[in-house]
C-alpha cells in the first residue's frame, strides 16, 4: 500500500477523479485495483473506487465523487493492485470539480 497527496492550485469542490495506468504495457498486475480517495487536510474519506484494468479495458477511468466539502489537497491511497509484489504504478492522476473563489459562488472549471 501507498499514498500519494495532490496539491491543488486553488480550492476546489472535487466531483470526480480520473486514474490511468499506461499503455501498451504487457504486464498489467502494477496497475491499482483499490483506491481511497481522501480530503487530505481533515482526513475525510470521499470515495473507495476500484481500478479494473485488462487487455480489453480502457486504461482511462473515471470516477464521480458525489458531493465533496471545498478542499485544497486531497489524497490517494492505494491499498491494492492487481498482483505486482514490488510497486503499484499510478501513471497519471487529473482531478476535476468546481473552482470556488473567495466570496464568490462556485464557477465551473473546464476539465
């Protein structure tokens, strides 16, 4: 298992998050399978996902986070792949939600 924390360049409500491991890859057991997405600063949890990946499958995925409080760093941990005895590869990690502005409402953010 491991963790890595993403700093955000501003406050956002998080309303999903895309996890994609790379291809082609032959070998594909480095690729996560059970992921806890967290708001980092108050350690809540706002999703456990899972990852599938096959030959057949599309290596991008995304997932929705149904409602999130307005965070600025959030957290993956990954408590499993798919069988790698050694490391567990997160190729690219694209956070998406809802820029919000200091006493402003919520402005969408082009994803």
């Amino acid at each position: 298992s491991g963790q890595v924390v993403l700093q955000l360049g501003q406050v956002v409500r998080v309303t999903g998050v895309t996890i994609e491991h790379i291809r082609p890859s032959p070998d594909l057991s480095s690729a996560p399978s059970n992921i806890t997405v967290w708001a980092h600063k108050d350690n809540s949890s706002l999703l456990n996902l899972t990852y599938s990946i096959s030959m057949s499958s599309s290596s991008v995925q995304t997932f929705h986070i149904p409602s999130s409080l307005p965070i600025s760093q959030l957290r993956l941990q990954v408590t499993s792949n798919w069988g790698h005895p050694e490391y567990t590869c997160l190729y690219r990690v694209r956070v998406h939600g809802i820029q919000m502005n200091e006493g402003e409402d919520m402005v969408t953010v082009k994803e």
